[in-house]
C-alpha cells in the first residue's frame, strides 16, 4: 500500500507541474496529428498556420506551431485528410493521403522550402507503418481487413482475435452468468467480463453480465483499435483490454450496398459429433444494405445500415447422450417426465427416443437497424447522432460447454432467446479557443434479455457430463437501462497536449432468476440417474418397471442407499395443497405427476416476483492526462484516473480508494524505430451478478409456516430465536445463501430422494413428513420458509484492480515492413470468486475437535463455521491442519448442537463471494507487418504466454476444495494459452494480370491445448460443493498413489492439456466493374478449409478417486488411449486409500460401492466441437 501510494503521489505532483494530466493523448472514437514545422536547415518554425481537412466531408481544423515549431491537431473523426502549411517566406505545402484510424496519435512532420513564385510542394503520404508517439500496445483493425477477411457469422468483434494477446475467453466454462451468443475474449489472461468495449465513446458492457451489449453491424463499422496493455487514463473499468469501435459516417458523395450471405450444410463436412445418421442440417442467410451520403453538402451527412440472420441448424449432442438415449428416456418416463426432445405430456410423446433428438432445430433470427447523422453547426461546433437496435430471436439454445458444473445440455434443458438492445448516444465537440477543444457525450441504451426454459422439468445434473430439466444456472430475464453523460477538454500547451474529463452512468437492473426451482438433484453418473427413476418407481432391483438394461445401468450407480441422489439442493418450493388442485397445470391433485414439461418456466407466471430482484446503480470517473513531446523523438505519457460505484452500500462498503496513476513513453531514435514502455494501475467495475443471482431465490410467503396444517409458526420458524440473521462481514441485513434447501443422498437412506420424489409429483413437500435419516420436522431453512438472501459478496470488498506493464520495439525495415517485439504482464488482485462458509473448522482447531452429541445419529456431522447467532467461528482455537483431508467430518452443523433446534443441517452450501483470488499473466509477443502498395496486407502476430490465477470464477466448479488452504488453489488458469498464432493477409491481383479484380484473403490461426482440470466425478471428500470440484488424489507430486501409500496430494487445477487448434479459413473474391461507380462482388469463404477436426473441450471426469496406473498429462497421451480401451481399469488400487489425514474407503456402507472403481471410458474424448468445413457464398453490390 505505501508503494502504490508513493506512485499516486508521485504522478499527482507531475500533473501539477506541467498543469495538466495522464497518460495518453488519444480520446476514446477520435485521432489527432501532431508534428515539427522545420525550415530548410533543419530549424523549427514557429507561427505556421496548419490546416487539416477531411477529404470527406470538407470539415477543416486548425493549428499554429508553437516557438519549437510543434504542433497539435486533436479530436480528429479518423478518416482521410490533407494537410496544409503556410508561413511567411516559404512556399505553401500540401500533403494529401493522411489516413488516421481511431484512437491514433500520428505524426507528420512539415518541412518548408523558400518560397518562388506561386510554389507549392505536393506530397502524397503512405500510411504509416509505425506510430513513434504510441505509448499503449495498440492493433487496428481498418475497414479492409473488415469487408475482406473471412469471418463465420459476420461478428466482427471476432476480429479483436486477430490481435496480440488476445484469446476466446474460458472464464464462462462452469458457469452460464454470462451470454453464450457474444464472442467472449480475454486480454493478458483476464476474465472476459473484465473487458471494456466502446462504440463512438459510448460505454457498450451490459452491466448485468460484464460482457458487451449488441454491436452494430460489420457493414457499419469503419475500424477499431484494440488496446492490450498500458492503456490511457481516459479508460477505466478495466483490468483486460479496450475495444474501441468507430461506426461509419456519409460523406459528401452518395454510397451504397446491398449484401447476401448464404451458408448450407449441403456443401459442408460432418462433425466428429454428427456422425450420420445423426442429422447435419444448416441454413444460414446474412442480408442487408447500406446508404450514406449528404443530406446538405459540407454540413450534414447519414448512414444507415440494415441487417437480418436466419439461422436453422441441428444441434450437436455429446456422446453419452445420443449412445444412451433409449436408457435415459426410459428412465424419465419412470418419473412421469417426456423424453429428450419432446416438449408434449408424455402421453402424446410415442415416437422413438432417437427420433425427437433428431427432430430438434435450433434457431438464431436476427434484425439489426443502424442510424447515423453528422452535423457540422457551424466552424466551431460539430455534432454526431447515433441510433443502433438489435431484435433477436434464437430457439432451442443448448447452451453448450457453459453449464456449472461441466454438464453439456439437453433438449429438455433448451432455453429459448428473445432480445431487443437498443442505444441512442450523441457527440458535441466544441472549439473553445484554437487550443482549447471540447466533447461532450450522452447515451440512453436498454437491454431486454429473456432467455426463458423450454420446460420445467426438474434438473438433474449428471456431475461435468450432462445437464437434464431446467437449467438452474441461467437468468430467466436481464432488463437493464443505461444514462450516460461524459465530458472532456482537451489543452494545447506549448508542448503538451492535456486532457481532463468525467464519465458518469446511472444503470437501473432488474434479474430474474429461478435458480435450482423446482429442484436440482446431483448424480455422479448416468446410472445413479437410473439408480433413482427405479427408486421413485419402487422398482429398483426388479424386471418389473425397468428393463434389464435400465437395471443393469442403475447398478454402476455409486451412491449408498440405492436412491441415485448424491445430494440435492431446493429452489423455492411450489406452493401446494392436501387437497385437489383448483388451477391446473400449476398444481396437481396430491400425489399426481405434474405435467412441467409443458411449463414455460420452472414456476408459476404469478410467482415472477419470488425470483426476481432490482438494484440502481452508478459508475463515476474522472481522469487527467498528458501527452508531453519533451523533444521529436521523445514522448512522454502520464495521467490519474479515479473510478467510483454508487448504490451498492446494501451489498459492500463504498470503496473511494480507486485511484490509478499511469506512465508511459515512446523514444524514437530515427523515423524508422520506436520503442515504448507503459506501466500503470487498473481498476476494474463489479460485476453486477455476484449481487442479484443470490438474492433472487425468495421465499414464497408462508409455504412451510403457513400452507402447512401440520405446521406451527411459533414452533418451527420463530421458537428459539431462529430468524433471518446477520452477518456484519457478509452483509448489512439478512444472512445471505444461494438456496435455502440441501439434503444430502448421504448417509441418508431417504431423505433427499424422498424429497425430489415428492417435488417431480407435487411441485413441493412437507416439511413435517419427509422420512429418512434426515427429518425436517422442526428446522428452519435460510432461504426457504423463515428467511431469504440478502447479498452474496464480502462487505468489506474492494474494487479488483491489476496493474499492467509493457515493453515494446518496433522497427520498419524498407517501406512497408515493420518487425515488433513486446513484452506485455497483468498482475491481478482482489479477484472474485466463491466460497462456502457453511464448512467444518479444519483438523486440530478446537470447533473441530468438539464431540458430537450423544444423542446425534449423525456422529460424522462436526460444528461449522457459522454460529447460532448469524456469526462466524474464528476456527482458530489450536494449529489448524490444512490440505487435502484435513477438513473434519462429512458436513457441519449450521447452528448449534444437535437436537438443541437450532441446528440448520440441511442448509447446504452458503454461497459467499469475496475477493481473494488473484492472477498473473506474462506475455512475449512478435508481430510481423507487411504492406506491399495496394497489393498486400499482411499482419501476423504470434504470442508465447503463461496465466496463473487461484481462482477463476465463483460457481460450485469453481468453489476451492480446502478453502482454509487457498494456496493449494494455484495453478494454470482456464485463461491459459502458451503458444498462440495468428495471421491474416488480403492478396490484390495486378490489374493488368489475367487474375486482374480477383482478391485472395486468409486468416490462419495456430493455438496449443487449453487446459483442463481431472475430476474425480464424485463426491470424494464428502462435502458441500457435491463432488463438482473434487479432483483427483494422488501421491508424490507426479506420481499415482496406491493402497499402501497415503496421498499426500489432490491434482492441481488444469493439469490435463486438451488438443491443439489449427484452422484456415479462406476467401476468393472477384469485383465485376458494371460502371465507374457501381461494381458487384462474388465471394466464395471456406471456414475450416483443411477439415481439421478443432476440438473445443473434452471429458475431464477420471471417474475414480485416485490414478490408476499412469496420469493422462494431454490428449490422446499413451495414458488417455488406454483409459479409453479400458485398459487402466486393471491397474486401480484394492482397499482403503489414505488421503493425507483422512481414509477415503471404496466400500464405507454396507459393501455398497461409494466410489467409483474404474476410469470413465470417456475421458479426455471431445464433448464440444469447433466448426468442420463449412462453405459460405456472397454477392455484394456496390455503388
């Protein structure tokens, strides 16, 4: 902290002295030019008028150099302009060409010759290869590289990909918080919700998800800027990188196009997961049409945009459910429930099981509508509008890989997407005085996202294999409104150009959630999910109800007590009634199947507001910076940044303490080198989902207390003080959790099947009437019927912030090459991340070594960390014994000792969020750039990186295994990419070669495996999170233990390497020249053009406690093959295995395996896919 304080002083008092501040000189949508005024002996010129006009638009700026013969011309709109210098004595010079892109600080140098008689110099410029007073590691992507390279779906923020550093982003594998259909990316190994994405200056993050909001169509774009590293003060809530996005403006000249896109799975190659006779459908059209022009010439101009999707394509099914399909609808009509695929009752769902995945469609309609109006007021004053809508539509989304816990989904999990996202924002800039320019900006956006269940099955979720009913880890609905105001004053000084500015937006959030409503049942294995439909059926072990196959499935299962349920958590329960139901389908007479699978929701209509929450909100900053030339080939880049959020005291503590000094420099020796240097503190913003997705699960009014006859209130929800709590260090108010019922399937024998059971026929249950081992009779439960969410994340939490560092040559060799060498780092701190706080006190605590009562059945359950009054156990009494196996017991009491009433055994899991994990990334990049007049354009960029975090989200995948023991959490990060290639180049033919209109372009991407972490696939270590996050033991570090050695270990985190990605995507293109102004373009793109078959992820559930034999180290190892042949099941330990302190026994109850003995035949196969060989055709006609 004194380090980081000296820093911000020590910045702070270098504003002050120069009168201005921060890092970069560049604003958010905008260019500025900047250069020397020199004589013929190489003196400088002060006085010289400067002149910049765009070319388009006629709109001229100006400047005077100043006694050092610099000048600045800022807040430039990027586009083609010509400069013009006059002085006294010297001919007038004119340079033409000026290409500026966006965010660009470029400079063009004037050299004056004496004057003759009506002289002038004329220059044509080429477009820089180098930029020398650059301080951020920087990439543009211009408008060629748009309209030219082939990019599947047209998104072209799939382009920031192309860059240095950049990477699809993992933080989304386990959990489903953020939206599947936006291309999520990862800077310097961040999350991708750590990202800021801009479009005119206009904030475009949805606060809700962290990731960006509806962009505008690739055809209304003019270029970006991605910025990785070292960026400048004006930027903030960022720990990742900036998008910086310029949409298109008219002209003085009337443009247009009209464009189709055509794709058909009729010319395309199989996945390895379609396999005929597996249906391989799909159609996709991408149409639209543009126009831009004047509406007064050299005043006023628009453009407009229109583009529509229609996308219908089969969806592809992970391998454990297409070759098990038959056993698992059968197992599902045991429980009164339609089989995969059919949305009917299942009276009327008859065809065959196969039939109804095959019959599936997905679909992704879209309509996108993109207004713009440039105004210029008068000479000082210019005005720019924007308007941009998004309607979109997609059926039948199986969410993929994103599922927390690693499940794959399901038809009966499918979501159906309706969004409209719309923005209107506007830009003033005013010339106050010739060095003294100002922008002010203001923004409306809204964003409707309904992503409703297409049934309301219960979930039953087969730990990281697949994901059946109701997905219970996606928001139902995200409703957000946006107002943003920004201003910023941009000061010419001698030679420093300042700049000061604020940025204010106030956001109102609703979330819906349903969470684990009706139920989520957790099942290690597909046969545990047998195991249960035969249970509920009451013919487990019998011919009778299930077939022999269905019996023979349900034996694997590896769960005591012959339910199948390792353990269970309830949303918010249904209410229901001893009678017969007044109002069906919402209920059902008593003891009657309830027919959800024709639920549009997982709960009534009317009890929207149970799982729904709304919360205001505001992010507050302010910035200074400068850019100081101390001399042409020196640049100095330095500035403070302040971030705020208000309306969050109810959650976390206001955190004033988000300052952020930045520095960087760039020196060029000659005009063919630059080398640059940044290094600078960055706050991030706090992601609004930590905040809503615990406090939407509500108690339905009086359902327990109330609706129960058998019920007192006194008794079960206010006798012996057992009321909402309070935590201080949690939240100021209700004590908080995810969900207010757990029942562990062990070591009851009843218990939580018994409640599913009842759930799947009734929608509820009674809480005085569930038998097992586990009564409910006389407990109160946080969330459910006494109690409900009140915050999910640490109070004291701070904002997360990183800070960056950069180093960077750039030299260009000849005309149109340059070579780039850089080094980029992010260290991360005060990352989010999950944690349970309803465990037991570790081995060698006192809390922990307390006896249980004489009297309790359960004699495994210890005392927890949270207290009969809503504290917290300081578990520190003693030397706490930390690793794997040091935790005490199977599961903690909640509150108090057993049979005293208070205790809250069957609260589960208590999701708290705190900001403990931390990341570090370190990058060496090399980038190659070649430009070849207008024939070649070339960009091929190559990163070697590690990213190491201890944490990488706050889902149950994510949860740490010994929470008192975060260290043992450090290892690769999902984010990890150690060796990252990618290259594009668009080839132009001569025009006087036989090839003359035709145009060549590729991207060509080289990646190493991501990595995965080995599951044991079931609850190994008899704790809360439900053997989602136990991983495998082993021995030694690198070694397999066995049954006479302890294991000492658990496998770290991504230690598995999946397989490499190599893909070549290509397009041929030729114009045909109707007229001089009017041209149509024939594209033909090959996506995948080799049909290598990219797999995306794999199976990483080992299925057995600990190693046998070797341990699989990537895809398609010696060792993996032979798990996958069976052959590894010879080589698995016999006995009672030690895991540090503790025993993990194979048969603990009764010779009833509890633990798997054999490796999954599955691991390490693909379960997602990237594309195979896809064609797309085009025609576009232009004028």
């Amino acid at each position: 902290m004194k380090a980081r304080l000296a820093l911000v002083v020590a910045v702070a008092f270098a504003l002050l002295l120069v009168g201005a501040g921060s890092t970069f000189a560049q604003a958010v949508a905008v260019a500025q030019l900047n250069g020397t005024v020199t004589d013929p002996s190489g003196g400088v010129v002060g006085g010289a008028h400067i002149s910049v006009r765009n070319t388009g638009t006629n709109v001229t700026s100006t400047a005077t150099s100043n006694d050092r013969g610099f000048y600045t011309v800022p807040n430039l709109t990027p586009g083609t302009y010509e400069l013009t210098a006059s002085y006294s004595g010297f001919a007038n010079y004119r340079q033409t060409q000026i290409v500026l892109t966006v965010g660009q600080s470029a400079t063009v140098d004037v050299a004056l010759q004496l004057a003759a008689a009506g002289e002038k110099v004329v220059v044509t410029s080429e477009v820089p290869v180098i930029e020398p007073t650059k301080t951020e590691i920087s990439q543009v992507v211009g408008e060629q590289q748009i309209q030219s390279l082939p990019i599947s779906g047209r998104l072209f923020t799939d382009f920031a990909l192309l860059t240095p550093g950049v990477a699809t982003s993992r933080t989304s594998l386990g959990t489903t918080i953020t939206e599947f259909e936006v291309t999520q990316i990862s800077f310097g190994g961040m999350r991708s919700f750590s990202n800021e994405i801009t479009v005119d200056g206009a904030d475009f993050v949805n606060a809700l998800s962290g990731v960006q909001r509806a962009t505008p169509p690739q055809d209304s774009v003019q270029e970006f800027r991605v910025v990785n590293n070292s960026f400048g003060a004006e930027y903030g809530r960022s720990v990742g990188g900036i998008v910086n996005i310029v949409t298109k403006s008219g002209t003085n000249d009337m443009h247009g196009s009209l464009y189709e896109y055509f794709q058909n799975s009729a010319l395309d190659s199989r996945s390895l997961l379609q396999p005929a006779p597996l249906p391989n459908q799909l159609r996709q059209n991408q149409f639209g049409g543009t126009l831009g022009g004047p509406i007064k010439k050299d005043k006023t101009f628009f453009f407009m945009n229109y583009e529509g999707k229609r996308r219908a394509e089969s969806p592809t099914y992970p391998p454990d459910l297409v070759s098990n399909i038959a056993l698992i609808d059968e197992a599902k009509a045991l429980m009164g429930l339609a089989p995969e695929g059919c949305t009917l009752p299942l009276a009327s769902c008859s065809g065959s099981p196969i039939s109804y995945l095959n019959g599936v469609l997905k679909t992704a309609n879209s309509d996108f509508g993109f207004a713009r109006l440039d105004h210029q007021i008068n000479t000082n004053n210019r005005l720019a509008l924007r308007y941009l809508i998004e309607d979109g539509r997609a059926l039948g989304e199986l969410i993929g890989n994103t599922l927390d816990g690693g499940g794959i989904g399901t038809p009966s999990g499918g979501r159906d997407l309706f969004v409209r996202d719309q923005s209107l924002s506007g830009t003033l800039t005013s010339i106050l005085t010739p060095n003294l320019v100002n922008t002010v900006l203001g923004q409306w956006a809204q964003r409707h996202y309904n992503f409703l269940g297409m049934t309301g099955q219960p979930d039953f979720s087969v730990l990281n294999d697949l994901e059946l009913g109701h997905n219970f880890g996606i928001d139902d609905q995200k409703y957000e409104s946006r107002m943003q105001v920004s201003d910023s004053i941009s000061w010419v000084k001698g030679n420093h150009l300042a700049k000061f500015g604020f940025d204010g937006n106030y956001i109102w959030d609703v979330d819906n959630f349903p969470g684990f409503t009706p139920v989520r049942s957790l099942m290690p294995g597909l046969g545990c999910l047998a195991n249960f439909a035969e249970y509920y059926d009451g013919s487990y072990g019998a011919d009778v109800g299930g077939s022999a196959g269905l019996n023979s499935l349900a034996a694997q299962c590896p769960v005591p007590g012959d339910n199948g349920i390792v353990f269970m958590y309830a949303g918010v329960p249904l209410p229901t009634s001893p009678t017969a139901c007044a109002n069906p389908p919402w209920c059902a007479p008593t003891g009657a199947p309830l027919n959800t699978s024709t639920w549009a929701n997982a709960y009534q209509p009317s009890l929207f507001s149970s799982y729904s929450r709304q919360i205001n909100h505001g992010y507050w900053g302010g910035f200074a910076q400068d850019q100081w030339r101390v001399t042409p080939k020196l640049t100095f880049n330095f500035g403070l940044r302040w971030d705020y959020e208000s309306g969050l005291a109810a959650f976390v503590k206001p955190d004033y303490t988000a300052w952020q000094p930045r520095i960087g420099l760039a020196y060029s020796p000659d005009s063919k080198t630059v080398v640059r240097a940044g290094a600078g503190m960055f706050s991030d913003r706090q992601n609004m989902s930590f905040f809503f997705i615990p406090n939407t699960q509500k108690v339905v009014a009086g359902y327990l207390c109330g609706n129960n006859p058998s019920a007192t209130i006194t008794a079960i929800c206010s006798g012996a003080g057992i009321q909402p709590q309070t935590m201080p260090m949690v939240a100021s108010g209700n004590l908080q959790a995810t969900q207010g019922y757990q029942i562990f399937g062990f070591p009851a024998s009843q218990g939580a099947a018994d409640m599913v059971a009842s759930i799947i026929q009734t929608g509820g249950y009674s809480a005085l009437t569930v038998g097992g081992v586990i009564p409910m009779a006389g407990t109160c439960f946080t969330t459910g019927a006494c109690g409900r969410g009140a915050g999910g994340m640490e109070h004291n939490s701070k904002l997360p912030y990183a800070v960056q560092a950069s180093a960077e040559i750039d030299r260009q060799f000849g005309k149109g090459f340059a070579l780039n060498l850089g080094y980029l780092f992010v260290g991360a701190h005060r990352l989010v991340r999950g944690n349970n706080i309803n465990v037991p006190c570790p081995v060698g605590t006192t809390d922990a070594a307390q006896a249980a009562s004489p009297t309790d059945p359960l004699p495994e359950w210890v005392p927890g960390m949270v207290n009969a009054n809503g504290t917290l156990s300081k578990c520190a009494t003693g030397v706490p014994v930390l690793g794997t196996g040091a935790l005490a017991g199977v599961g903690p009491w909640f509150n108090g000792a057993f049979g005293s009433g208070l205790q809250m055994l069957s609260s589960g899991l208590l999701d708290y969020n705190n900001n403990v994990a931390n990341a570090a990334y370190h990058g060496l990049t090399v980038t190659a750039l070649e430009r070849w007049g207008h024939y070649l354009n070339l960009t091929a960029n190559y990163t070697y990186s590690h990213t190491i975090d201890n944490g990488n989200f706050t889902t149950f995948i994510n949860l740490p295994v010994n929470q008192f023991d975060y260290a043992a959490e450090r290892s690769n990060s999902n984010q990890d990419v150690r060796h990252h290639f990618v290259a594009n180049f668009t080839l132009s033919a001569p025009k006087d070669s036989f090839l003359r209109n035709f145009e060549f372009s590729s991207i060509i991407t080289m990646q190493a495996g991501r990595p995965f972490t080995i599951f044991a696939g079931n609850n190994t270590l008899n704790d809360l999170a439900g053997g989602a996050t136990d991983r495998v033991a082993g021995g030694v570090p690198g070694s397999v233990c066995t049954s006479a050695s302890n294991c000492q270990t658990m496998i770290p985190r991504n230690t598995y390497i999946g397989a490499p990605l190599y893909s070549w995507d290509l397009r041929v293109s030729r114009a045909i020249h109707i007229s001089e102004r009017v041209k149509l373009d024939v594209i033909m793109d090959a996506f995948n053009v080799l049909d290598r078959a990219n797999i995306d992820e794999v199976t990483s559930v080992y299925g057995s406690p600990v190693f046998c034999g070797g341990i699989p180290k990537r895809y398609n190892d010696a060792t993996s093959l032979a798990i996958q042949a069976g052959a590894a099941s010879t080589a698995c330990p016999a006995g009672n295995i030690n895991i540090g302190t503790g025993t993990l026994a194979f048969n603990p109850i009764g010779g009833v395996n509890f633990i798997p003995y054999n490796p999954n035949a599955n691991f390490g196969k693909p379960r997602t896919m990237f594309n195979p060989r896809q064609f797309q055709f085009a025609a576009r006609f232009s004028f």
